[in-house]
C-alpha cells in the first residue's frame, strides 16, 4: 500500500487523489442568481442527498486551489439563499461540461452552453429544460470547512418543489435507469455512463436475514475459485439449501464446459443461485 499523509503534499495532488479514488460522483448542476438578477449556471461533483424526510441535498463549491477565490455559485447563494440542482445526463454532457469554464462574473452560461432556461415556480434561479430531473430548493445553511484553497464549502439545500420528465418512469412509476442516462464524475478527464453493461443488480438483504459468509461449508467458504462477489451472494441465503430441495433445479445449457467450483462461479454471475448451490452442495 502508498501511504500518504495530506499535509505532506501540495493541495492540488491531494485533490487529484480523492477524486481519482472516490467516484463515480453524481453531479449537481446548480443554476444560481445574484440579488441583481444575473444567472450562474455550474457543476459540482462534491454532492449527494443525505435526507428525505425533509428532503435534502447537499454540494460543495470549493475554495480555487490556485487563488484562494470562491466561486459565483457560493457568492449567489449568500446573496440569494436557493438554487436548482438540474440532473445531468448523458444528452447534455457535453453542454454541462462548457457551462463549467469560469467564465467572468455576469456571463450566463446557459447562454454559453446552448441550455434553455425554464422559470420555476418556488425559488428565482431558472431551471435547465434539458435535463430530465430538476430539484427547486431553497439553502439552508452555509457550512464553510476551511479558509484555505481547496476548502469546501457545504451548501445544505431543502428541496421544495421537484421536476421529473415523464419519460424516465417505468410501467411501476419507478425511474427507470437506462432511460434516465446518468452520468457521474470521475477523476481528471473521465466521466462514467450509467448505462448497459455498466449497470447491474444486487439483492438487498433488507426482507431476509442471510446466513453469512462465515456459516459456508468450508469448502466452499475457502474455495480457490469463488471469489468475494460469489462468497457474498451465496452468504445472502437464508438458510442452507437441504440438497434435496434442489433436485428440481436444472443446469441451463451454455455451461457444458464447465465443472465444479468454475461451473458454480460462472452460474453465480448470471445469478442463478439456486443452480449453483447444486452444484457446490454436490461436489
């Protein structure tokens, strides 16, 4: 492992380090306005929800490393404590991105990036039309976390009023992730697309008390081939599988090549559970 305490390297690589390390972040497009009415529009990977009951979203514009400035968005919201954090996704990536550059102070960039501005109806900021969710929210508080470059500054908005473009629903009134398009930060210049194979799914073990890794079969537990991943989804049984109640459990076809240990990982990754406790309570 590299060890490295922060206070021994410069602010700049410190930064490049957790945002190499912690992403994928979702992005906060905060559309902002002064109390003489000029428009800020500006992403913000520091962000995430943290309540919804009341409902609320947090991000943090940071200190500029370089100078020591703070950003139009965090001298907005001092001056007019609301704002609307627009979603972003894959549609107006590239919009978001332009809309990023720190242009002078009284440039809109929704004028820049080609965006729409949408009037709201609770808060002054416009929203973004383009984007699939808009969140109208009033701050309210402002934590700053230091006062050198680089500090962030904690920006704890109430949402009052939500947008969701009608679209993005499934037949259950669920938003449906591959029609949303999410995409997050990563470091530098990456970017990560919420969609195809990059999305997957893990039971929650919210309905049911799983046996544990720990309770495995021993040899199973200490496989050379199962990996953390399978180890886990088979501790989310609830109980042992008796191998009698698996004798109507059929192997699909597309694993002839396979045996043991491999046949019950591959059958593990297409989920089928049942299937590979068969195969693992057999050998």
């Amino acid at each position: 492992m590299k060890t490295i305490r922060p206070a021994d390297i410069p602010t700049i690589q410190m930064h490049a380090l957790i945002l190499g390390s912690i992403g994928p972040r979702p992005i906060a497009f905060a559309s902002t306005i002064s109390r003489d009415g000029q428009v800020n529009l500006s992403p913000f990977s520091f962000f995430n929800c943290f309540s919804s009951n009341p409902p609320i979203l947090v991000f943090s514009p940071a200190r500029r490393v370089r100078d020591n400035t703070i950003k139009h968005t965090l001298e907005n919201v001092y001056e007019v404590p609301e704002v609307v954090i627009n979603i972003v996704n894959h549609e107006i990536v590239e919009q978001m991105s332009l809309a990023s550059t720190e242009y002078d102070k009284g440039v809109n960039e929704f004028v820049k990036s080609g965006l729409t501005e949408l009037d709201s109806e609770m808060v002054r900021p416009p929203r973004v039309k383009e984007s699939p969710v808009q969140y109208e929210c009033k701050v309210r508080r402002i934590i700053p976390l230091g006062n050198q470059g680089g500090a962030g500054n904690l920006i704890i908005c109430q949402i009052v009023l939500a947008h969701f473009r009608e679209d993005i629903f499934d037949s259950k009134g669920q938003i449906e992730p591959f029609k949303i398009d999410l995409v997050s930060r990563m470091g530098g210049d990456w970017y990560c697309r919420a969609n195809g194979n990059a999305l997957f799914e893990v039971a929650k073990p919210v309905a049911r008390l799983g046996i544990g890794v720990d309770n495995l079969p021993e040899a199973i537990r200490l496989s050379p081939v199962l990996t953390g991943n399978h180890l886990g989804k088979l501790g989310n049984t609830e109980s042992l599988p008796d191998p009698s109640s698996l004798a109507a459990v059929s192997i699909p076809t597309g694993f002839e090549h396979l045996s043991g240990h491999h046949l019950a990982a591959a059958l593990l990754d297409a989920n089928l559970i049942d299937a590979a406790w068969k195969v693992l309570l057999a050998s």
